[in-house]
C-alpha cells in the first residue's frame, strides 16, 4: 500500500516523523486533506488542528500556530512556528 512520508518540524526541530495514509492542516484558506498522489502543493498554515493519519495505530493530534506545509512526491513537510503533540503521538521525536 502507498504511503506518504510526513516530517512535522518546529523552531526546536522535528516533532513528528513517519509514514502516514492521511494529513489534515489548516491552511489560510481552509482546511486541507493529502492523500498519496496529491499534486504538489505550498501553502500558508494559520493557527489550528494538524491530524496525521499513520499508516499504523491511532490518529496524531497537534497544533500548529502558523507556518507552510509542502507537498511533492508524496513527502509532507509541515514547518511550523509551534507545534504540539496533543494525543496519539506513537513515534514522536520529543
């Protein structure tokens, strides 16, 4: 099964590393969902809700209070101002 490779990533460095089916983040102009073969894409976070959909175990829950997120190849970078881990945290890196 297909995967997207996601690094969640803040000031302090990264939050969050691994292989995910499903990433949601809030962006400026609304809340966006990536599955695998999304085209690439760069846009703007606004305060709000990452959910990172592991390709194993629970659903990871964080905030983020601005930032970018990436999308090309199915690899996500999220770069944040802040983020926080707040539940389902499975291989978080702090």
């Amino acid at each position: 099964m297909a995967h997207l490779e996601v690094e969640l990533v803040d000031a302090e460095g990264r939050v969050w590393s691994g292989q995910a089916a499903m990433v949601t983040a809030p962006t400026v102009e609304g809340e966006i969902g990536i599955l695998v073969g999304h085209e690439p894409l760069l846009a703007v976070l606004r305060a709000g809700e990452v959910r990172i959909k592991p390709a194993e175990g629970p659903t990871i829950r964080g905030t983020v209070n601005g930032g970018f997120l990436s999308v090309d190849s199915d690899t996500v970078t999220v770069v944040a101002d802040e983020a926080i881990i707040v539940s389902g945290a499975g291989t978080s890196t702090r």
